[in-house]
C-alpha cells in the first residue's frame, strides 16, 4: 500500500508506516501523476482535492485531510468514485482557541486595556468557538455568541445575528468554515459595509479562513483612518498575501493558528483511526507515544498571584508576540508557505501542570492548564 502524505503533516509514519511505504509530497504543488500509484490520500487545507487531481489516480480507496475545513475538497467526487472520505473535525480546536487567548492577553499587556468587563463576540460557535467559550466561561469578559446555523438548528439559544453582536462587541473572533453562497455565506462575512460599521478601537481577530474578511477593505479603512486593531492569522490569497495589511496589524502570523504539536498530531491521529475503521483493522497506536516530553512541564504560584498575572502564565506556553515578530522579520526573505513549514514548536497549556492557591484553580482549569492546589 503506497501512503501519500503532505510533507508538514507530523507522526505520519509513526501512524502508517505499518500499512505501507509513506511518501511526502508539496501540498500546494502536487500532480496528478504524484498520486497515479496512492492508495491513500493524505492531505492539509492547501490542497485542492479534486477531479482533476485524482484523475489518473486509479488504486485510490481513502482520502483524509488533517483539517476541520474541508472547503478544498470535492467531497462528492470522491462519492462517485466510491473513495472513502475523513476529515478531523475539532484536531485543532484547542489550538486555535489558545491562540486567541494568547492575543488577548498580549493586546492587554500592550494596549494596557483591562479584559474584565469587555465584550468579545465569537462568530461561529462549531468545535474551535465552543472550546474558546469554555476556556473563557470565568475570565470576567463578557462572551456572545453568534452562530446562524446553530441557531437554525436550535442547539444555540443565545445566538445573536452578527450585525448586532458587532454593534456590541469590543473585541470580535472569527471561526467559520469558509461558505461561498447561500444563505449562510462567510466569504467577505465582515466586508466594506459592516467594517465601517465598528466601533473605534474595536479589535478584530481573524483564525478561520481569509476570505472571511475582506482584506482590501480593511486595508482601507486602516488607511483612510479607521481605528481599529488587528490580528490576522490568515490572509485572503495565501501564500499571495496583501502584504501592504501588515504595517497596520498589531499582529500577524502565517496561518499557523492551530500549529501546535498536539493539534497537527491529533488530526494525524484521527485519520489514522479513520483508515483502520476503513479497512476493517483494530486501531493500536496512540498519541501520547510519540509527543516529546514539553521543555516546561511545571509551575507554582504563590499567593500574590493576582488577576494580571494571567496573561504571564499564558504566554509562558505561548505567546503569540513570537509568531509576530517571525513574520515580520522573514516574510519577504523566506515566503508565506516555508515560514509555514518552519514553523517552530508549539505546545498546548494542558502540557503545563500548575500548583495554585485555591482562588485560581477553577480559572485555570478552564484554561486548560493541569491544575493542583497547594496551601500558599
């Protein structure tokens, strides 16, 4: 059985190598004649999955790709061609999440702007709007939820449409799928319109797809004047990137909001799963085996340990201010999809176990942070 498999995709031979030999491919240059011999397909959101990519591709019996979106992939296609399909919904749910609290923390250190009491909207509230709810559920910022379909379906009673949720909000979070038509489209979801709509100094955090926000409008607005703060983790047009949005960013980065170790892992983990539910075989591997052991593992605080110090604690795993400053100094030298590919590694809070006073223990709980009482 020949595996082919994105060459950023990590712990793809530790899960596969057992069905066969793995062979890495450049996931924004593949061709058809690449994936002529694969009996798998394994794939990252820059891959176009499609007729005409898997046109010669004959043996193929499973596509996966490590991603929650699945906007690149031809899904009925492969349905027609009777080629079993996975995606991994939530892989990187806790990422994403963790890189946004990683934003908010740097803005309030930088901005000297207290979180207690502010409102953030989180538009889309699927795996990664959800996971960020609940680690924010007693940071004392007010959260509101914006999220149609879930309304529709009747699962988000606190749904709020998005125009009043940004007539509200001081801070606005987007985690939708990437939707071109219908009803329910996010393409330019905040465009010309609703950007001139916000409020002064409103900030804006953008770690779902780039087309979700209309970059040239905010380039605009920024340009004519506009006060508003941004963090942009994905651009419209990668690795093409308006480059000229950068200077009139707080901070940016290259589209690595779910970059962590555990997060890529676990959607390498998850398509494993799927393969042998596939192919009628036990699943025996496990994550946990193969992660390295997180250069911080342990954490105690003391009594004076005050509301913040939160952002400390959080930016001793990550902080966001790094991937800034990595692609600010080397997006012109290195390029949008090696800085990528190079991106350096990242860990998740839960790999930090923090011995607290009992005032904090809840707190961090819901961070995510490993959490032990002791009695300063």
């Amino acid at each position: 059985m020949k595996i082919l498999a994105d060459q950023n995709m990590p712990l793809v031979e530790e899960f596969f190598s057992s069905f066969g030999e793995v062979v890495r491919f450049d996931g924004r240059n593949i061709a058809a004649e690449q994936v002529q011999e694969a009996d798998v397909l394994l794939t990252r959101s820059i891959t176009q999955v499609d007729q005409q990519l898997l046109s010669k591709a004959n043996k193929l019996k499973f596509v996966g790709t490590a991603t929650i979106g699945v906007d690149h992939i031809d899904q009925a296609y492969l349905a027609e061609r009777e080629i079993a399909f996975s995606s991994a919904p939530g892989c990187n749910a806790v990422a994403v999440a963790e890189y946004v609290i990683s934003a908010l923390y740097a803005y309030s250190q930088d901005r000297d702007v207290e979180l207690r009491g502010k409102k953030l909207a989180i538009v889309g509230v699927g795996n990664i709007g959800n996971c960020l709810r609940e680690k924010l559920a007693h940071s004392g910022i007010e959260l509101i939820l914006c999220d149609p379909i879930r309304a529709e379906q009747g699962t988000l009673p606190e749904h709020v449409n998005i125009d009043s949720a940004l007539e509200s909000a001081d801070f606005v979070t987007f985690h939708v799928p990437l939707i071109k038509t219908g009803a329910h489209q996010t393409k330019h979801l905040l465009n010309v319109d609703r950007i001139k709509k916000l409020k002064p100094g409103m900030l804006i955090i953008n770690a779902s797809r780039g087309d979700v926000i209309d970059n040239q409008a905010l380039l605009n607005a920024k340009t004519s004047g506009q006060a508003l703060e941004l963090v942009l983790d994905v651009w419209e047009n990668e690795p093409n990137i308006l480059t000229e949005l950068i200077p009139y960013c707080l901070y940016t980065s290259v589209h690595i909001a779910g970059h962590t170790l555990e997060g890529k892992a676990r959607g390498t983990q998850m398509l494993y799963q799927a393969l042998c539910k596939t192919l009628g075989v036990s699943a025996t591997k496990r994550l946990e085996a193969f992660l390295p052991i997180p250069a911080l593992s342990q954490c105690h605080l003391n009594s004076t340990f005050s509301q913040r110090d939160y952002g400390r604690i959080v930016h001793m795993i990550y902080d966001i201010r790094r991937d800034n400053g990595l692609m600010r100094a080397n997006l012109e030298s290195q390029g949008f999809d090696v800085l990528r590919k190079q991106y350096p590694p990242r860990r998740e809070f839960s790999t930090l176990k923090v011995s607290t006073p009992l005032a904090h223990t809840q707190r961090l709980q819901q961070l995510g942070f490993q959490v032990e009482m002791n009695e300063e």
